[in-house]
C-alpha cells in the first residue's frame, strides 16, 4: 500500500529522500540526500580514519539508512580490519515500504538489502560490520544504555523545532556520557539553540561542513579534538535570547511541553530585562 502523505522525492544526486507528514519536512536537503550523509557525517567524524580494533558508531535517527548505507561503503572502500558497529535509533517501523523503492544501480545495492533485512529483524552482521536498529523513542534506550562508549555520533533527526526531543540539554548530556573522548558528533543543524544546549551539557562546539545552500553545520565533542568556535562566537551564541535551549525533565517530555515550556522561559526572560 503506497502512502500518498509520505513521499519520494528526487534530489540533485540522484538518489531520493523521503518526505513524512508527521514533521511536514523532507529527511535530507534537495542537493543530494546520499551526499549530504558523506558530507555532513562520515568525512567530519573522522571515524574512518581511527586505528582501533573496535569501532562503534551511534546514528541518531535511521530514516531511509543513508547514513549507515555510506558509513559501511566506505568502510569497506578502505578496506579497514577493524570491527564496525552500528547502533540505529528509529521511532518509524514503516520506513522498508519506501526502502524497497530505492535503487542505486551500484555496489551500494547489496549493502542496502543487508541494511533492509536488519530493518526487518532488528540485528544482524555482515563481515566485519554488525547493525542493530532500536524501534521506537530513541530517548528510552539512551537511558539505559551503559559501558558502551560511541566514537561518532551521526545527530541526524528532522530540524529542532519539529523534533525538539532529541536537541535538549538533557538529550546532548546523556549523549556526552556515552562517547569516548576522541568522539565526533555531526549534524547538519547551526541553530543557536541547539549549540547553546551542547555547551550547556558540556560539550565542546565548532563548525561543521555547509552542504548545498544550506547553512553550516555543527561538530562536538567532549575533547579538544576538534577546533572549537572562537569566543566571539560563543558569546553570541550565549547573549542570543532565542539561543534558549529545550530541556526535557527526565528526558521523557511531551514534544508539546518542551517547545511550550522553552517560549514560556524566553518570555520571562525579555519580562526580566524590560523591569
Ligand atoms: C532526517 S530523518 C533521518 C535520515 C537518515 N539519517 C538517513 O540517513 O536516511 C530523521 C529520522 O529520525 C526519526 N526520529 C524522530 N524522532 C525520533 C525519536 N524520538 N527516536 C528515534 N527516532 C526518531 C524519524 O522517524 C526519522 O526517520
């Protein structure tokens, strides 16, 4: 059955995203959606280029799995010795219907049927690379994961506004105690409030890539590993009243909630400077 509310779409790399009603919003920029995972997050995370017997990636909202689809492509280009694994945060378990419509005509199919059929069981392994994806609100299994220290983080959920859940401080702390020192987090999003909600939960903040028109986009990190904004830029962010970050109590909020409960604090705020 073809749902006509979620959709298709072509974009300029030839490869397609997927547009869901629910967040009224497209999952990648119309430049390239495959590109856009290559250069908003494979290449900045730097995670290809580590030397480890182990290597164990977080990626922050599956979709249509491009991002895992170009991490194990170019694992397997480099022809690394390492363990790769994967761990998938999705809410979404109708996704597969449009997955079976993608074709890229290359290498990349057989990596996509092994990423279909995970989508389908849950966990699997091929080679060297394991892949589980986590069905249902990616923040409950946040909670209770433990030990595990991630060497990348892909942050790629739709935009804050519509998904704020996933952009708090309490979302970003959490995701800071599961990453190992030397680990990247990537994201497409430069929103003041979104920066301001990773330095509030300790991380450390710089820029990341500008893909097709869009603005650039964000890198953090618990370590001095990548070159953090000047503190120019770090004051601006601080002084701007709308760079007022989501929090979400126990990071278990209703979406409602945290988008009500941040403009009711902004509005206290301009009430504190006009006394
Ligand atoms: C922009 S799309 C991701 C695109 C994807 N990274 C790709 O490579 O195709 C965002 C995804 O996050 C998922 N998502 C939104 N809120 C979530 C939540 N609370 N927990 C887990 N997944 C969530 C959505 O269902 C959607 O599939």
């Amino acid at each position: 059955m073809t749902d006509k509310k979620n959709y298709l779409i072509p974009t300029a790399d030839g490869t397609s995203t997927l547009f869901l009603e629910e967040y009224d919003q497209a999952m990648h920029s119309d430049s390239g959606a495959y590109e856009e995972s290559l250069l908003k997050h494979i290449y900045p995370s730097g995670v290809l280029d580590l030397d480890a017997d182990i290597i164990n990636v977080l990626d922050v909202g599956f979709g249509l799995g491009y991002n895992t689809l170009a991490l194990i492509h170019e694992f397997k280009l480099k022809k690394k010795q390492s363990d790769l694994n994967i761990i998938s945060l999705e809410k979404e378990r109708h996704l597969i219907e449009f997955m079976e419509k993608i074709k890229f005509n290359d290498e990349r199919d057989d990596i996509y049927n092994f990423i279909k059929q995970v989508y389908r069981s849950g966990k699997g392994s091929i080679e060297n690379i394991t892949l589980e994806i986590l069905f249902g609100d990616g923040r409950n299994f946040l909670k209770k994961m433990e030990r595990i220290k991630f060497d990348a983080v892909f942050q790629d959920p739709f935009s804050p506004s519509k998904n704020p859940e996933m952009w708090s401080v309490e979302y970003f702390a959490c995701i800071k105690n599961l990453t190992a020192e030397t680990a990247i987090l990537t994201t497409y999003s430069s929103a003041d409030q979104i920066r301001r909600a990773m330095l509030e939960a300790g991380l450390i903040i710089g820029s990341g890539p500008s893909v097709g028109r869009k603005r650039e986009g964000t890198i953090a990190s618990k370590s001095g590993i990548i070159e953090p904004l000047n503190d120019e830029r770090i004051s601006n962010i601080m002084d701007n009243p709308r760079s007022e970050p989501y929090r979400d109590r126990g990071l278990s909020m209703k979406r409602e909630e945290i988008l009500s409960e941040r403009l009711d604090r902004i509005r206290e705020g301009k009430k504190a400077v006009i006394r």
